[in-house]
C-alpha cells in the first residue's frame, strides 16, 4: 500500500469518524438536564401545568427537566430570560398570551420573533357573561343593545388594559364598533365582577366560563358566547364569537412550549412529537380536568400561527382603546 493511499485512507476514515460522532451527539440530546422557565409563579395555573408537563418530558426523554420561575413584570422578567437564553435546547419555557402584548405596551425585551415555537397545550377562551334578568338573552342582541345605546352597556371582567377588557373592546372593534360604545368598569379581577353582575351593578362580564360556572349553575348568570374561533373542550355547547358573527378574533389566553430563537430544529420536532404525546395522556388530560383547564395542543407552526395573530390583533386593538405606546 502507498504512502499516499494510506494517506487518503487515514483521511477517510476520520472524516467517518466525525460524521458518526457529530450525529451521535445530535441524536443523543438531551445528554443532561433541562432548564423550562415559567414566567409565573409557582402554585399558579401555569406553574401546575409547567410542572406536569416538564414530569412528562422527563419521563419521556430520560433526563430531568427542571421548572425554574422568573417572575416580575406582570410576566416579563421571565419571558425575557426565555428569549435571551443559550438556544442549545437545555432551555426552554412556558409561554403565555401576554408575551404578544409587551411590544404594543411599550415594554422592551420580547416580541412573537424571538422565540421558536415547539407547541400549544392548553387554551382557554374568554367567556361573554350576562344576567339571565338582561333584557338581552344572546350575544347578537346583546351587541345590538351596545349598538343602539352607546355607554349604556357596562362590562367588566379586570383592570383597564387587562385581557379581558381587550378580549371584549376587541371584540367591538373587530364588529365596526367603537370600544368606547361599550363602558368598560374596572376591578380587581373576575371575582369582583361577578359580584358586580349579580347585584346588576353592570350587563356584561369578560371571563372565562370556569370563572362564571358558579353562577350559571345557580340561574343567575349565562355564558352566551366564547370570544373565540376554536369550541371549548370543557364547554362543547357554547359558540363562538366566529361563529355567531363571522369574524376572526380569537384573543385566547394560551399556555405553550417554546425556545429561544435559533434551537435546532431537530429538538424543536422531538419536543413537539412528545408534547403532542402529552397532550393525548388520560393522566395529563384528567390532570387538566381537575384543576379546570382544557387540554388544546397544536404543532410548532399551529402554535407559532396563533401567536403572530393574537399579537397583531392585540396591538390592534391596544390603539383603538388608547393603549398602545
């Protein structure tokens, strides 16, 4: 054999060599623990869930993965540290709905681009709640009343600027209505404001049907409509806004898995496989049953979709209330 042939050999078979290593090594992730930020705090709803799923990919993958929470900023901070963070797929986090509207809100750090999107687990919309002694019975009279007596519809469902507020000026504005048709009255949050409605202090209240069940089982309430394209699992019989109206507003208060911008894409498919796996699992499913949350998956270009939609719709209407910055 030639000098120069061993040569081309020798030269051969190393480059084999890196070729079999560097796809071992990309086959072998995770090789060690991962780090999922909640940017919430712990014994919250997104925590419980965090923490569920992160069990599963545990158990799924063979490593551990550990929910970290950053909290502040009415959920900047950590969403912040998600979007900054090494894209090396050893972090990863749970994204919320107001990660869309920090950017509208004037708060730097976060926009939809900074992420990759790996899937949805869970969505929960919004709920239009009125008095069963309304003069109005469905959501197309109800809008009708906003119609022809501007000011005179009072909602509310949290603070001015809070989701539930945009969810219902949205809604208005998404109709050719003025936001400012319908008097928005603050409160503390959705508790508040079904004490509100039931003492007829005010006609509608913007939350989600769990937060109202109480109340419709006692006949003093009724869910007319989810501000929402996609039916409820945990509330099949209710409409949608889409539907009843032929629109497309769907402002959905959302938990997903995502990672910082640039995570191979290979990571991003086993994650969204597994998550799609979780999403199936009676325990998880019984889980998210139990603490009153659906279970709602959708895909990395599914979820990645209805992030960029919420953020421009959001941003939309942020303006026309006078919010945006």
């Amino acid at each position: 054999m030639s000098p120069q042939f061993k040569r081309i050999m020798s030269t051969s078979v190393a480059a084999i060599a890196l070729c079999t290593l560097a796809g071992a090594a990309s086959a072998a992730w995770p090789e060690r623990a991962v780090t999922i930020i909640v940017p919430w705090s712990a014994g919250g709803g997104t925590d419980a869930t965090a923490r569920m799923v992160a069990a599963n990919l545990q158990e799924h993958f063979g490593q551990p993965f550990n929910v970290v929470n950053r909290t502040g900023g009415g959920g900047l901070v950590g969403h912040a540290a998600l979007a900054n963070a090494k894209p090396d797929g050893y972090t990863l986090g749970v994204i919320t709905i107001e990660s869309t509207m920090y950017e509208s809100q004037g708060l730097p750090g976060v926009t939809p681009s900074d992420y990759d999107y790996i899937g949805r687990y869970n969505a929960d919309a919004i709920g239009i709640n009125i008095s069963t002694k309304a003069d109005f019975g469905t959501a197309e009279e109800l809008i009708a009343a906003v119609k022809a007596t501007p000011g005179k519809i009072k909602a509310s469902g949290a603070n001015r600027g809070g989701l539930s507020h945009l969810a219902w000026a949205g809604l208005l504005n998404t109709l050719g209505i003025s936001p400012d048709a319908s008097t928005w009255v603050a409160s503390a949050g959705s508790a508040p404001a079904m004490q509100q409605i039931a003492a007829g202090a005010i006609d509608v209240v913007s939350t989600s049907p769990a937060e109202a069940r109480s109340l419709v089982e006692a006949g003093e309430v009724k869910t007319v409509a989810l501000i929402s394209g996609e039916r409820s699992e945990l509330f099949p019989d209710i409409p949608t806004t889409d539907e009843i109206f032929g629109i497309k507003w769907s402002p959905m208060p959302f938990r997903g898995l995502a990672a910082p911008d640039g995570i191979p894409a290979d990571v991003i498919k086993e994650l969204s496989v597994a998550l799609k796996d979780i999403t199936e699992n009676a325990e998880f499913k019984d889980f998210m049953k139990s603490r009153g949350f659906s279970v709602a998956y959708q895909d990395a270009e599914g979820f990645k979709a209805t992030v960029t939609a919420a953020h421009k719709g959001l941003a939309e209407t942020m303006k026309a209330v006078g919010l945006a910055k």
